[in-house]
C-alpha cells in the first residue's frame, strides 16, 4: 500500500483542485450520506464497505495516519479489492490456522471492548478527586532541599576546602574559585530539588544535614568529590489537581479495569491446564496449526 498511496497523492490533489464547485458540493452530499454499512466497491458480488475501511484505516501504522485522507481513499480501497480477490481465489483455503486466528482476533477485540468500557466508565470527577485526595492532598509529600556544593576530583582537595571553609572563607567564593562542576560560577547553587532528583550518596548527606551547615566530610559520587552546603529546606507542596489529571486518571483506569478482571475471573467457570500438566515444549510446534 506504501508506493500506492505515493503515486496517488499528488493525482488525489491535483483532481479536487479542479473539481467544478457544483460537482464538489454533489460530493459533499454524498458524504454526509454514508454510513458505515455504506458499500464502496463489490468484487464478484461480494460487498466492502465504508466501515472496512475505516477499521483498515485505525489500524494504520503512525506514518500512514498522517496522510491525507483524499490520498489513504484510493490506496486502503485498493488494498481491500487486491485482499477480496486473493480471498475469493480457489488457492485460499480455510486452513486451520485460519480459523484459531480468526478466533484469536475476535477474542483479542472483544476484550479490548471491555477494558475500555470499564476504564472510561471509571473516570470520573468524584473518582479522580478521591484518588488526588489519597495520593496528594491527605499525603505527605516529603522534604525539598536547596544546596549548594564544590566539586573537586579528590578526597584531599575535598578535605582541604572544608578546612578553608570552617576556617571562615566564603562557600560561593570558593566555588567560583575551585569547584569543576558546572555550577560552579555560580556558587555551587544547586537551586531547589526533592527525593530521587540527586545520586544516592549525594542525597544521603543533604537528608542528614541541618540548614545552614557544611557536610563534615566530603562525600563521593560517580562525579568527584563533593563539600556540601545545605542552605534551606521546606514541605514539598502537593501539585493541583489538574497538573496530575492525566496521570490520575490512568491510574484509575489501572485499578479499575484490574478490579473488574479479577471480578470477572473470579465469578467465572474456569478449567485450564497447568504448565505442570503438560510438556510446555509442544508451544513450539506450529506444525499443529497445519492439521
């Protein structure tokens, strides 16, 4: 379908452009016309429709659905005639392993229909807020830390400055001065930061510390060695509830479509076969499918 849809698109263009206005506004109310039982072209007395072709055009990978529609018409139509054709040929035989796809499909769909009734259902505002309120607002939300550091490529160099420091010299001069990070001009401001947004040892040391103080020793990271100032800390404040709507709300989802399966399952007659009942190998013999 790919080379089809390139030959036809600038031919697609080219004829819209040069419709008549009459015949364009004929077109349109045609258009509004159709459904989705609407037949769009027969081979051999068999019917497609608008409907097929709309699933085809779901179904399409990301760089086709950014085609434009005049352009994907001729080409997905084209493929289902050349598909309904083979389909019909004597050399198409229902095999086997037609049959258990066909069936695997139509489960696969089916399924999907539910979870995305349950999980559109589930999404409410009562919902979002209760989940908002569990996850945000009753919470805590933990400590943010602003820090400044030095960093400098050994333990001694390390040890020295904080030396320098206690003895009264001034953090963000010596940063300026000395430190080979990158905020270095700057100070050694690392500016405002939360749990998990520093390396482990790192945030070690900030949690251990009190406002206002240098670290006693110098402390390692994959980076170098750091002397750490800790200037201030304050409450983490919750994000509003729109910030995390999206988020929220597929979170709900989650739970509510595995709430409803294990629902489901549990309310359900079921039989299986345990792994343990059988070689597992035999998933690998496709020759099966050809009986």
């Amino acid at each position: 379908m790919p080379k089809t849809l390139t030959k036809l698109g600038a031919a697609a263009l080219a004829l819209t452009l040069a419709m008549p206005l009459h015949a364009q506004e004929q077109a349109q109310e045609q258009t509004e016309a159709m459904s989705a039982d609407t037949v769009v072209a027969t081979v051999n007395g068999t019917d497609i429709t608008l409907g097929e072709m709309l699933v085809v055009r779901a179904s399409l990978p990301e760089q086709y659905q950014q085609l434009g529609d005049d352009v994907l018409w001729d080409g997905i139509l084209d493929q289902l005639v050349q598909q309904e054709v083979l389909a019909q040929d004597e050399k198409a035989v229902e095999t086997k392993r037609v049959d258990l796809s066909l069936k695997t499909e139509r489960r696969t769909l089916l399924a999907a229909e539910t979870v995305s009734a349950v999980a559109d259902a589930a999404v409410t505002d009562e919902a979002l807020q209760a989940a908002y309120d569990a996850q945000f607002a009753d919470a805590e939300q933990g400590q943010e830390y602003n820090a400044s550091h030095i960093l400098v490529e050994t333990e001694d160099e390390a040890k020295a400055i904080i030396e320098e420091l206690n003895g009264g010299s001034d953090f963000a001069e010596v940063a300026k001065s000395k430190s080979t990070g990158p905020s270095g001009p700057n100070g050694g401001e690392l500016g405002w930061f939360s749990k998990g947004m520093m390396v482990e040892p790192f945030e070690t040391a900030v949690e251990g510390m009190e406002p206002g103080t240098i670290s006693e020793a110098p402390v390692q990271t994959q980076f170098g060695w750091h002397v750490i100032k800790l200037n201030e800390t304050r409450a983490k404040e919750a994000p509003k509830l729109d910030e995390v709507r999206d988020q929220l709300a597929q979170q709900v989802q989650q739970e509510a479509v595995a709430a409803y399966m294990d629902e489901a399952e549990a309310g359900a007659e079921i039989t299986r076969k345990a792994s343990g009942d059988v070689d597992p190998s035999i998933l690998s013999n496709l020759e099966l499918l050809e009986d």
